[in-house]
C-alpha cells in the first residue's frame, strides 16, 4: 500500500490507502500489514479509520491494534478500547521514523462477527460511513 495523493479526497485517499477492504472478519486476523512512506508519516497528520456496520455474535470484542515494524521487533503505538459496536473508530498514527506498519485485530466473544474495513486517512479528511 502506498499512501495517496488525492488532497481532495473523503475517506481513503486514494485506493492505495485502504488496508483491509470492508468484509465480515469472525476470527483473529494479526495480518494487515502496510508501508507508508516516512515523510507522509513524519509531515502530515494521519490515522488509521476501521469502520464497522455491523457486529452480531454473544458479547463480541474487537481489540484493533497498531504496530510499527521497522526496529526489527514489533513496537505498539496505538491501540483501541474493546470495540462493541458499529460505527468508525480512528486510530492516530504517532509521527514515528517508521514505513511499515500493521493492523492487528483481535476478536473475541461467542460466535463474533464483524463486518469491517479498514484505511489510512489525513485530519480534516470526512470519515466515510460505515457501509
């Protein structure tokens, strides 16, 4: 993935910014990996936007976690709270000397489903509804 470069855009920039297309995920799934170059990192001020429609299952959790990957052990950055329900969730992304990057999602709960996607996005970009 590459960062876009549409200045303009709503939601992900470009194609290339999205990180996980919107689907059903009802397992674990700690392979989301994306680069992003250092100076977009470094010069503007940009998140990862999970957006999420729908959630069924007993007592479903979402855990989504950011990770830089660039020191040669995978350092935390950012993390969520339990997510319980639809709705977008933004995840900052720290100004950290770091191209590769990945988004672990942690499921939890009894039969959990979540129907989600996932994209890199600046501030002041609209956050695109959950579809």
């Amino acid at each position: 993935m590459a960062f876009g470069t549409n200045e303009n855009a709503f939601g992900p920039l470009s194609s290339d910014d999205v990180i996980r297309a919107q689907a059903s995920i009802t397992a674990t799934d700690a392979s989301n990996a994306f680069t992003l170059p250092i100076e977009a990192v470094l010069a503007h001020d940009l998140s990862v936007v999970v957006t999420i429609s729908a959630v069924t299952g007993t007592s479903p959790t979402l855990a989504a976690v950011l990770t830089s990957t660039d020191t040669g052990a995978k350092i935390t950055v950012t993390a969520t709270e339990d997510i319980t329900a639809a709705g977008n969730y933004v995840i900052p992304i720290p100004p950290v000397r770091s191209a590769n990057w990945n988004l672990s999602l942690t499921i939890g709960g009894t039969s959990p489903d979540y129907n989600l996607g996932a994209y890199v996005a600046k501030a002041g970009h609209a956050v695109l509804a959950a579809t």
